[in-house]
C-alpha cells in the first residue's frame, strides 16, 4: 500500500503542478494574442501610401535600422539646432559690437546734449562719420563735395523726430538715418546673419 500512496502523492503534486503552469501559459498566450492584435491595427490600412511598400515603415527598415525619412529628419533636426547655436552667438557678437556707437547715438538724439540746430563736437562727429556715416547705403550722396560738420536738428517731415545731417563744405546739409547705417554695417561684417538679426531688432527694414 505504501507503493500506490506514493505514486498517487506523486501524481497529485504533479498535477498541481500541472494547474500551477496553466495560468501561466495561459496569460503568455492572450498576451501574445494581444500583440498581435495591436500590430494588426498599426498595420497600413488599404489605400494609404504605405502599402505600396508593405515593408516598410516611418522609423525603421525591413533590416531593423532607421528608415530613410526617419534619418533625414534626425539630420534636419540636427541641424537646425547647430544653426539656431550659431546664430545665438553671432547674435551677441553683433549686439556687443554695435552697442557703443548705437547708445551714442541715442544720447545726442534723444538728451539735451545737443541743441536743435548745434554740431557735434569733434570727438562725437569722429565716432559718428567713421561708425555710422561711411556706411550708408548712399554715403557718397549724403557726402557730397565734403564734411564740414554733423549737426542734431529736427526731421524735415517729423517735426517731433530729431535726426542727423550732414553739414557740407558747399553749405548744403542732408539727412541720413543712423539706422540705415547700422543695418548696412550689419550687413558687411555679418553677412550670414545680418537679416534675421535686423528683422528682429530693429523695427523698419
């Protein structure tokens, strides 16, 4: 009798065994099922472009590694942000070397400095003729016959704006806006990144 006890304690053990693992086998398999249920629904569906290439796909390729379009648009991306880098830097270059001569310029502008009507005196006409002057658009115009002196007085057609001119040797005198200087100067010396820095810091173009 002990023979038949044991061989029966030991198919009971391995029956529960047996319903210990079903579960199991059972959980792997709706997983599975599950899988293949989501992948069935991100297949390409009829009539999308993709199932003229059936296998391929938007991140990767049939041998495992990134696609083509997923590729390019890493190196777009790539970059776009060495481009915004580079111009962030350049951007502080520019603003670090115009801001002397510009912050000048505001304080003969827009302080009682000057008089309407008065010339520079020739430490300020020196650093507006060499920073701002030569390089108007149309500086040999503005020039003329020569530089006798740089005066502030009021706009010809703003009457509340006060400008530059340039006084000549013949006694004529021109306007010339400081901001087109700038912007050619700008323009010059930083030829890559002249326009988006003037579209974003200066109001007219």
């Amino acid at each position: 009798m002990a023979a038949p006890a044991a061989a029966a304690a030991l198919i009971l053990r391995g029956g529960t065994t047996c319903r210990l693992r079903l579960p199991l086998f059972s959980a792997t398999t709706q997983r599975s099922r599950f899988f293949h249920a989501v992948a069935g629904a991100c297949s390409p569906r009829e009539g999308s472009t993709a199932t003229s290439t059936p296998n391929a796909t938007v991140e990767f390729d049939a041998s495992g590694g990134q696609s083509q379009d997923s590729s390019e648009k890493m190196a777009s991306l790539c970059g776009d942000l060495l481009e915004n880098k580079r111009y962030r830097e350049e951007e502080a270059s520019i603003l670090k070397d115009i801001e002397p001569i510009r912050e000048l310029t505001k304080k003969i502008l827009h302080s009682e400095r000057y008089r309407d009507g008065e010339c520079l005196n020739d430490d300020d006409e020196k650093a507006v003729v060499e920073n701002l002057l030569v390089y108007h658009p149309h500086s040999e115009d503005k020039i003329g016959c020569g530089i006798d002196s740089i005066m502030v007085d009021r706009h010809p057609q703003f009457r509340y704006s006060r400008c530059l001119f340039v006084v000549r040797t013949d006694g004529v005198y021109i306007d010339f806006s400081y901001q087109k200087c700038l912007r050619e100067y700008i323009r010059i010396k930083y030829p890559t990144s002249a326009e988006k820095f003037i579209r974003k810091h200066f109001k007219r173009t």
